[in-house]
C-alpha cells in the first residue's frame, strides 16, 4: 500500500475521479468596476447574485450589470419572513473566549498554584545542580 502512494503528493489532489458527476448549472453575472473595466463571476444559475462585488484588482466596488437572464430575489409581501434553507443559526447567549488563565483559575486555588510552582521550581534546581 505505501509503495503505490509514493510520488503522489498526498493531501496536494483529490484521489476521487469525477466521472459520472452533475454539476449545477451556472450563470456567469458581470459586474461594471467604476475603474472601466468589467469583473465576470460565476455562480449557480439559481443563486441570486449581489448588487455590488469586490473588484479582485484593486477592491472597488463594482456594480451588478442586471439583464433579463439575471435571477432576482421575490419581492415578499409585508411582514412575511425569507424562506430559511441549510442549518439554522445557534441561538443563546454569544460564547465568550477564555484566555488559558481563567481556564486555569477555574480548575485549581491561588494557593495550590503556589506549592506547584516551588515543587517544579525545586525539580529544575535539582536537575542543575546534578550537571
């Protein structure tokens, strides 16, 4: 087995072939870069695409040419929500990042850090005292 991957660069391609795959159709928008020139981005030809996209030469802001090919968002009427596709977003309170720190303070006293910290202080003076 490990003779047949040698040479292969692992993890650098897909061992997968695509024979046999679909793929989505796709639309290909331009979007007019306010530099004179024109940004081309594809996308799947269901997808609604942005009014504006960042011009990948230089950051600007280009603005969607719309044509009648363009698909656009359905207009919902007052008070009726999006339909929602793909995962739902977490809900409750935001998680707050600990430093290691606070995570230690949880687990273990002031005072326990203290006698830790002269054992292994008293470890490394021995060690250097035998060399």
């Amino acid at each position: 087995m490990a003779d047949n991957l040698r040479g292969s660069r692992m993890g650098a391609t897909s061992l997968e072939n695509v024979r046999g795959a679909v793929l989505a159709d796709t639309l290909t928008h331009t979007y007019e870069c306010p530099a004179g020139h024109d940004v081309r981005v594809t996308m799947a030809a269901d997808a609604v695409p942005p009014n504006a996209w960042a011009c990948p030469n230089h950051g600007r802001v280009s603005v969607l040419v719309v044509t009648p090919q363009t698909p656009q968002a359905p207009v919902l009427a007052e008070g009726e929500e999006p339909p929602t596709t793909g995962r739902q977003r977490k809900t409750g309170p935001p998680r707050v990042s600990k430093t290691p720190w606070e995570m230690l303070l949880e687990r273990r006293e002031i005072s326990d850090l203290d006698e830790l910290l002269t054992e292994r202080l008293g470890v490394l003076k021995a060690r250097r005292t035998r060399q």
